[in-house]
C-alpha cells in the first residue's frame, strides 16, 4: 500500500468538482461508485489488466523456482519488485502531487507493458535467464513508484470524495477477482504451454486500461490543483504525518503486518514445491483460494460506511491467527483451505487503512 505523502509547505490546496455528483446515500449500493462515467471505464481496465498481472506473478514465482530450485530466488524476486518502493517511494508520493495522474498512469503502465513482453520474448526464445527476471522485477518496482500514488489519488479525482471508500473497496474487489482467474488460468498455461506465454497475455493485457484512460471525459474528473514545485516538500509531508497520531499508527500496524505477514510468494511457493511436493497447479490452486476468501473482503469492505481502527486492529489479530494455524496445518488440502480465511483477513486490513489514509488526510 501507497500512502504517497507529497503535502506541501503551503496550505492544502482546494478541490473544484467539475461537474458536481450527489453523493450517493450511505450503504445504499455495494457498487455505487460505478456509475461515475470515468471511473467504469477505469475498472473495466483494470479487470483485464489485474488478471494478466496475476498470470505474470505466477509465472514469475514458477519460473524462477525452475531455474534454480530455490524459495529464496523467489523471495529474491520479491524483495527486488519492491525495493524500488521502499527505497523511493516517498519521493514518488511527492513527484506525483506535482503531475497529471492520468498521464503519469498511461506511462507506467505502458512500461509495465514492455516488461511483460520482453519476458515473453525471453521465455518464448528459449534464453530466459534468472538475472533477466530479476531485472524485469525491479523494472516493474520503478513503475510502481508513480503507479501506486497515482492510481490511488486517481480515483478520487474520478469519484470524488463522497464516494471514495466505496471506489476503493471496488478497486480491491476488481484486484481480488481477477486473482480468481489469473492464477487458475496461469497455472493450466505453465503446466500446458510453458511460462512464455502467460508473461505475453499481461504484456497485451495492458491494452485495456491505456484505452480506458484515454477513453475518459476531463471535464468529468474533480479537478485538483496540483502542488507546485518547492523546497522541503518530503520533510513537510514527514512532518504532517507525525502531527497526526491516527496516521502513524495505521502505518506502523500496516508495515508490521506486511513485513512478517504478506511474504506470500515465498511460502506458497515453498509450501507447494518443498512441503507438499506438488505442482504449479497446486502454488495456483493455493493463491485462487485466497483470493475467494479476499474478495468476500473486499465487497465486505465496500458495504461498510467509514474505515475505523477498531476494525484494523481486528483483522490484523485475526490474519495473524489464521496464519499461525496455516502453518501447523497436516495435509494440502487443509492448508488450501485456510487460505480463504487469511486472504479476507488480509484484504480487511488493507482496505480499512488504505480508505482510512486518504480519507483521513489533506489532499
């Protein structure tokens, strides 16, 4: 999660809603946000999109676990996908205050794009080497350092504000449906026509979104100024977070969580290959069950009206639990299972911080 701080020394700037939207009544609709115009168009995107990054993320894991055998190439990849995040991620919460969002989307996205392919080119041609996956990974982190922010601030400007927390629940929604499919599809390509090609089907998948965003009407989106340019920016956004106590908690509760919690990549995989010594069909099988108990959270999550800490603090303690279980558990299958539990536990947590976050601060 991105919570991309890039407040400015100068007071927050005002939001003009061009044209005005009712907000919708409270709880009155799981999928309200859905009538805005702009932000269709956006989720549609994202559907194709998510399922193609869901495909590339399985191959990815599977595909660096063949060629060298080991789970901790897989962390490896991992950890190079996201190091870009936490080494400039600060920064790019501040370089994004400052640039159109919906043209800084059509670039990271069409970067993610071409990393896709070039994978698929690799893997197709029969030269696919470890290193070349680790490079694609850290490719895909630098992207995500606009992309997150980005995205995230994004949906505001199409839904506006009485309509965020249902528009991000959406959002996780749409991520956690297309989890459903991509590793159920992912895993019947490995298995039946190699990794080559599930890497080429998220490189074309990215057509969706690039068109849904050019696609959008401007004089629909609530229009925010962007902040200028200016010294002390990052110490400034620093320095209003520590201002705020219920910020600082719900950062550090989610960082916890993520750190010791989130690795899922590395022990799926490693569950699969050296514990149950299964297949891919099995590490493919594992992530579509979480993502069926991440999508009860997510529509969950669209249906509650405010994001409160009570509701943080207690699908943290029960991840947690489900995980402690998982880890005791005998067989596959009852392992399998329990991934539904900690997929909607796990998504509680990031929808309840990530809606509380951007509603809960300046803009």
């Amino acid at each position: 999660m991105s919570t991309g701080p890039g407040a400015d020394s100068a007071p927050a700037p005002a939001i003009h809603d061009t044209p005005p939207t009712p907000p919708p009544a409270r709880g009155s609709s799981m999928f309200a946000s859905l009538r805005v115009r702009n932000y269709r168009l956006f989720f549609l995107g994202q559907v194709v999109s998510n399922i193609g990054t869901w495909m590339q993320r399985i191959a990815q894991d599977w595909l660096v676990l063949s060629l060298t055998g080991s789970a901790t190439a897989v962390g490896v990849t991992t950890a190079l996908q996201f190091l870009p995040m936490l080494l400039f991620g600060l920064y790019g919460g501040v370089l994004v205050d400052r640039l159109p969002k919906r043209r800084t989307l059509l670039f990271t996205q069409s970067a993610m794009a071409l990393t896709g392919i070039a994978l698929a080119v690799l893997s197709l041609s029969g030269h696919v080497q470890v290193w070349h996956v680790y490079v694609a990974a850290f490719a895909v982190g630098l992207a995500t350092v606009l992309d997150n922010p980005a995205r995230q601030t994004f949906v505001s400007e199409m839904v506006g504000p009485d309509q965020l927390q249902n528009a991000v629940s959406l959002n996780s929604a749409n991520f956690q449906s297309a989890r459903l499919i991509g590793p159920a599809v992912a895993g019947v390509m490995i298995t039946g026509v190699g990794t080559g090609w599930a890497f080429l089907f998220n490189g074309l998948s990215f057509v969706a979104p690039l068109a849904g965003l050019l696609l959008m009407r401007s004089r629909e989106l609530h229009v925010v100024e962007r902040a200028p340019r200016g010294r002390g920016q990052l110490r400034e956004g620093l320095r209003y977070v520590a201002g705020r106590p219920d910020l600082i908690w719900t950062i550090v509760l989610v960082g916890f969580v993520s750190t010791f919690g989130f690795n899922f990549p590395v022990y799926l995989s490693a569950f699969a290959d050296d514990v149950f010594h299964a297949g891919a069909g099995s590490y493919s099988l594992f992530n579509t069950l979480m993502a069926v108990g991440s999508l009860a959270g997510a529509l969950l999550a669209a249906r509650r009206g405010t994001a409160r800490m009570r509701v943080l603090a207690g699908g943290a303690v029960a991840f947690g639990a489900m995980e402690i279980v998982a880890s005791t558990a005998p067989s596959l299958w009852m392992f399998a299972l329990l991934m539904a539990p900690i997929g909607m536990f796990g998504m509680t947590v990031n929808v309840t911080a990530n809606s509380s976050v951007q509603l809960g601060t300046d803009p």
